[in-house]
C-alpha cells in the first residue's frame, strides 16, 4: 500500500485539530502542576488559592477576549506552543525562588504582596496566552468554535487522568512537568510539517532535562541557609527534612509537621489528656506521634496505642533519618495505622479511653475537617463514657489578642456542642480537654497524679504547672473566651475556622491584609446572599423591557454558567475533602470528570440546529437548577463515586450551555474569543468569591440555595426572552 503524502486531506486535517486537543492536555496539565506546586512551596488556605485560581481564570478570560482577530501571523503554531512551554519552566522556578527575591527565609510565612505578585505571573505568563490560542485555535480552524472547544475539554480530560494514573504517584512536580513538556514537544514534532518545529524539539527536551535533574538541587539552594537532607513529593504533600545539629525538622507543604526531638510539645500533648485517665488502656493518637509523643505513650503503664498517620512516605523518611523511630513503630503495643484520621474514626469499631489529635492548627479546609462539630461527634462515638478527648492550638500564655479569641472561642464552643465538659489549659500552647466526665485542671490533683505515675519528665513538673495552672491565668483565658460575642459554630458545611485562622495569620505582616480581612469578618449576610440577588434581577428585568437587543439572553447564560460551575465545583471538591480526605492528590481526577462532562456536553447539543437554541437553553438551564437542587442534598454522601458523578453531570450541562449559546451569538457576530472570555470571567468571580466568602460565612447549603436561585432566575429569564 503507497504511503499517504503529507499533504493529504486526513492528514492535514488531524494535525491542524491536534493543536486543539494539545492545548486543552497542556492547560489542565499546568493548571494542576502550578496549584500543587503553589501549595508545596507556599503553604496557604482556600482564601489563597482562591485568589490564585481567580488570576489563572482572569488571565484566560483577557486573553480570549483581547486577541479577537489580532491573530499573530509572524509566529507559528510551534512557536506559541514551545513558548508556552518555556514560560512554564520560568513560572515553577519563580514558585521555587520567590522567598529570597522578596527576602523571605525558608518557610517564612509570606503576605499578600507576594502572592499578589505571584498571581499576576501565573496570570500574565501563562493562563493569558492559553486563553489567547484557544482563539488561534479557532481561526486555524476556520472559526470552527465548538470543535475546537470540544477538543481541548477532551484534551483536559486526557492530561488530567495522565497526571493522576502515571504522574503524580511516581514523579515529583518538577519531574512531573519535565515529562510533560517531553509529551507535547514530541507531539508537536510528530504532527508538525515543519522542518524547524522538529529541530525546535531538541531545546526542548534539554529543558525538560534541566528541570527533571535540577529539582533537588533547587529546592538545597531555595532553603539555604537552613540544610535539606530530603524531599519527596507524595500523594499528599511536599515532604521536607530539615537538619539542624542533632535536631531534625519534618515540614509538609512549607509548614512544619513536627521537630525531633521536641520534648516540650510531646509532654505538653500527652500527660495533659493521660494524667485525666491515669488507668487507660487503649489510646488513639492522630499524627505527631514522631516528636517523641509514641516514647511518651509507651512509657506509661502498659498502654495499646493505635497511631493514625495519612502519609506513609512521612513513615519511610521518619524511619531512615530518625534512629530511635522504627524501634517505637515496631513495638509489639503500637499498632501504625496508614488511613485518613476521619476515615478510620468513622470505620473503627474499637472504643478508647483517650483520644489525643496531635494535628497542627485548623489553618487550611483540610486541616479544619478534624476542628468540626461533626469530627468532635465521631470522635465522642467511640470514647469510652469517661473517656477524654484532647487537641493542642498555639496561642499566648498572657495576652490574646482579639483574633485569637475569635479562633479559640469558635474552637470551644464547637467542642461543647458535643461534650457537656469542656476545659482549656493556658500557655504558648492551649491544650483543649474534652469528655462527658468531669476535668481535672487544679495543680494539686495533677501534680499528686503526677507523682504517683513516677513520670521521669523535662517540662511537665509541678515546680512549672504552678506557674501554667495558676487560677489568674485560667480565669483570664476564660474572659477572652466570652469576651466574644455570638462566636460562630464550625462544621463540614460552614468551615469558619480556616478563615479566622488566616485574620490570626494576616496579624503578623504590616500590610493591608489584616484590615481587609477584619472588614470581611463584619460583612453581613445580605451583601452575600440577598444583594447579588436584587442586582441579577434588575439586570435581567432591564435586558427583558429592552426587546430589541436579545444578545443578553444568548450571553447571560454563559457568565451564569462560568459562575455556578466553578462556585459548585469548588463547592464540591470542599464536600469531597471534607467527607473523604486529603484533596492534593485526587484534584486532577476531580478535574478530570468535569472536564470530560464539558466534552460530552457540547458533543450532544452541538447536533442540534442553532435556529430556536433558546428554548433549548431554558431546558439546559431547568436541567441547572435540578442537578443543584439533587447536588445540594448529594454533598453529604461519604460514596467517593457521587462526588465525581455530581462533576461529569455538571461538565454535561455546561458544556452544553456554552455549545447552545454560542451557536446563538455566532449567528449574529463572529466574535469567537466572546463567549468563552465570558465563560472564564463568570467563573473568575466564582473562584475569587467561592472560598473567601460564600463558604465560609454562606456554608454549603446556604450557597447551593444561592446557586438555585440565581440559576431558577436565569430559567425565568429565558422562557420570558424565547416568548417575547
């Protein structure tokens, strides 16, 4: 059989619609490499990555919309695309080397001013010129929107289960990303008929050299002048070893896990809760056991323990680089448990007479699941009925400053939602203490159990327990704790205190940042609930009264679509954390699903005809209003499956909603950059809003009625506009 020349039909048409599908595998890749690589080298909450998701959606969104038919003739495809991969490699060494450019130390907590900074390269560099060739895309494909739009949510959702099956599990980011470029560089070569584009190759693959060889060494240099000895990049966070002398310091996405030895937090963590129940036999311990807390426990009395820790590449670095580990893991009355801390609460049938959280602050969403009403009643089910219960919180042994009492006093009274004793022990760390029996807090009783339990102590000794427990200091954080006023309750669906962490956490830095998140502390529930409400239904009752000018009922659409999806996905992907685990490694399969969605969606209405779309628009939209209504009740599930089923549905009405109004504008302007700029700007106001504000003070079932509302308004809209 004669082989087909360059130039023939099928040929020629395959390698113009792969640029498309290329596009979509290269922008989901890096969306998910820059998020995981923004949160292992910058540890921060939703607040943040909200703000970085919104300037990624922004910068698509400009690039869409500016490029219009300024299509740049003097550069090829190849030339955009191994840019586009160049900016790449600049964008992960500026993540990398921000802190001594903006002369931060090794995690250093970093204000607004370098995120913002941050952000805006994220957005410039990169999302912008993605959003610019999805309209290259276009024009290279005769103004054939759809196809190309279906192509690249194929092309996302083929990157996104590439990254999950065969990346993420085995490669770090960097490495990640160098296997990446070698991806689509090598399909650009293949599929390009240029000469130059197959010789552009080679560059190429010696930058994806460069970043697969230079990560450890980078991240040697990121930390001096501090010595890392280790890093490895699991399922779930950037593990870090530190050392320093004799001392060895774990961090997990920038943010330190525990030192070894730290004697101090270890007494602090156990003898507090232990000394409630001196003749416990069976303890539950959630993480922090490795600072020297599993010594502690075994050396009291004959104690089983079962230690409960998400990560077992933390286990591995533990056990080579901490001699004194694998003897204490290995001892015949621990038993070392590799499971999410709520999963194996909810699952375990075993009852424990203590139960000790050594996890750090509630600082991120993740992190605030075991800070919840509905944790502290798991945790309650499988206390023994004098049991205790037991977490530790930094703070200030003399003075609380109004942030922490907000943090504290949410944490508390969360607590006594459950449990009728609640009691704090003051310090530079508060220990909470928890249990349906009474609390010892005195310094005669603890002192006496104390020495009856022949404890062979650093810290924890009556001559320093006179000074912690005295009367005036425990009466002062108990003013502070009801110095608060209406302190708000935090559980899965309303996650207040990873926001009232983060006003604690802007504290620290001179900026503007702890005066504009003390205003959004104050916001009311009007300016997020009912003002958005009242300002849509004006815009959609002054575009109706304008009869003439439709094009709103085509555009509207779009915008609402971009904002419910995000608003929901985000939504979605907290319900998901919440009830399940840890999100760093499952987010580009939860990408993956929505994206497949948005390829079937628009490959279904794409075969309708675009006369008498807006009828077909009202009925997407109706299908938009019941999928929120079903997903509202569907966020509480603990099936995994759900989560991802709620996500392909939703990426099915949205692409369909974007295929069907497109159809409809295109047919009165070919402006083919419009739609989808205002697809990613509605869903730019998703992200910015979704987890700054609506979440946390709104909570998820209060926002998907939100979401109801607005979408049953679009619905109303339309069915008014398709009559008139």
């Amino acid at each position: 059989m004669p082989v087909l020349p360059s130039d023939h039909s099928w040929s020629l048409e395959l390698r113009r619609k792969s640029y498309a599908f290329l596009l979509g595998f290269m922008a989901i890749s890096f969306q998910i490499l820059v998020l995981r690589e923004f949160e292992a080298c910058l540890f921060a909450n939703e607040l943040i990555y909200g703000l970085v998701l919104a300037s990624w959606l922004l910068g698509s969104s400009l690039g869409s919309w500016l490029v219009k038919k300024n299509i740049p003739t003097k550069l090829s495809r190849e030339c955009l695309y191994y840019s586009l991969l160049g900016l790449f490699v600049l964008l992960l060494a500026w993540f990398r080397f921000f802190r001594p450019f903006f002369g931060f130390l090794p995690a250093e907590a970093a204000g607004f001013l370098p995120i913002f900074f941050i952000s805006f390269f994220i957005s410039v560099f990169l999302s912008f010129p993605l959003g610019a060739l999805f309209v290259c895309n276009v024009h290279w494909l005769e103004g054939n929107l759809l196809t190309v739009y279906q192509l690249e949510s194929l092309g996302s959702a083929a990157g996104g289960l590439i990254v999950y099956l065969f990346l993420i599990p085995y490669f770090s980011n960097w490495q990640a990303g160098a296997i990446i470029i070698l991806l689509i560089s090598m399909a650009i070569g293949v599929t390009s008929p240029s000469r130059k584009a197959k010789v552009a190759v080679l560059p190429v693959l010696l930058l994806a050299t460069a970043l697969w060889f230079f990560d450890l060494p980078s991240q040697k240099l990121s930390w001096q002048p501090f010595k890392l000895i280790a890093s490895k990049d699991s399922l779930y966070s950037r593990l870090q070893v530190i050392k320093s002398e004799e001392q060895f310091s774990f961090y997990t996405n920038n943010l330190l896990a525990f030192n070894y030895p730290d004697r101090q937090l270890a007494e602090d963590s156990v003898y507090f809760a232990l000394l409630q129940r001196p003749e416990a036999k069976k303890i539950l311990l959630f993480g922090g056991g490795l600072n020297g807390s599993l010594e502690l426990l075994l050396n009291y009395g004959e104690t089983e323990i079962d230690y409960v820790e998400l990560d077992p590449a933390i286990i591995k670095l533990a056990r080579r680089y901490l001699s004194q580990v694998a003897s204490v893991l290995d001892h015949p009355r621990v038993t070392t448990i590799i499971e999410d801390g709520r999963r194996f609460i909810r699952q375990t049938s075993s009852q424990y007479e203590v139960i000790i959280s050594n996890l750090p602050e509630p600082s991120s969403a993740q992190i605030n699941r075991f800070y919840t009403v509905e944790f502290f009643s798991l945790i309650k089910q499988k206390l023994a009925p004098d049991g205790i219960f037991s977490f530790v919180i930094p703070s200030s042994e003399n003075y609380i400053s109004d942030e922490q009492a907000n943090l504290l006093a949410t944490l508390y009274h969360s607590l006594k939602v459950t449990f009728p004793m609640v009691t704090v022990i003051p310090g530079d760390i508060n220990i909470f203490l928890a249990s349906e029996a009474p609390i010892e807090d005195g310094y005669d009783v603890l002192s006496e159990r104390w020495q009856q339990a022949g404890l062979q102590t650093v810290f924890f000794r009556p001559e320093l327990l006179s000074s912690r427990l005295n009367p005036a200091k425990k009466q002062y954080l108990l003013s502070r704790l009801q110095s608060v006023n209406h302190p708000r309750l935090n559980d899965d669906c309303h996650p207040i205190s990873y926001f009232l962490s983060a006003v604690l956490w802007s504290k620290q830095f001179k900026g503007p940042e702890l005066k504009v998140l003390g205003q959004l502390l104050k916001i009311k529930r009007f300016w997020l609930f009912d003002f958005p409400l009242i300002i849509l239904m004006l815009v959609m009752l002054i575009s109706t009264l304008r009869k003439k000018d439709k094009l709103t009922a085509y555009l509207l659409p779009l915008w609402l679509m971009g904002f419910t999806t995000m608003v929901t996905e985000i939504g979605i992907i907290l319900a998901f954390q919440s009830k399940l685990g840890f999100i760093y490694g499952k987010i580009s399969l939860l990408f993956t699903m929505f994206m497949f969605g948005l390829y079937l969606g628009s490959k279904l209405t794409g075969k309708f005809p675009a006369g008498g779309s807006l009828k077909l628009l009202a009925a997407i939209q109706a299908g938009f209003v019941l999928f929120l209504a079903i997903g509202r009740l569907a966020i509480s599930s603990e099936i995994e499956a759900v989560y991802y089923l709620l996500l392909v549905i939703m990426g099915i009405l949205g692409g369909a909603i974007f295929s069907a109004s497109n159809n409809l504008l295109l047919s009165r302007q070919a402006s083919y950059g419009l739609g989808y700029a205002l697809d990613l700007f509605g869903s730019f106001l998703g992200a910015l809003l979704a987890s700054s504000l609506f979440i946390p003070f709104l909570g998820l079932n209060l926002l998907f009625l939100f979401l109801i509302l607005i979408n049953s308004f679009g619905l109303i809209f339309l069915l008014v506009n398709e009559r008139v």
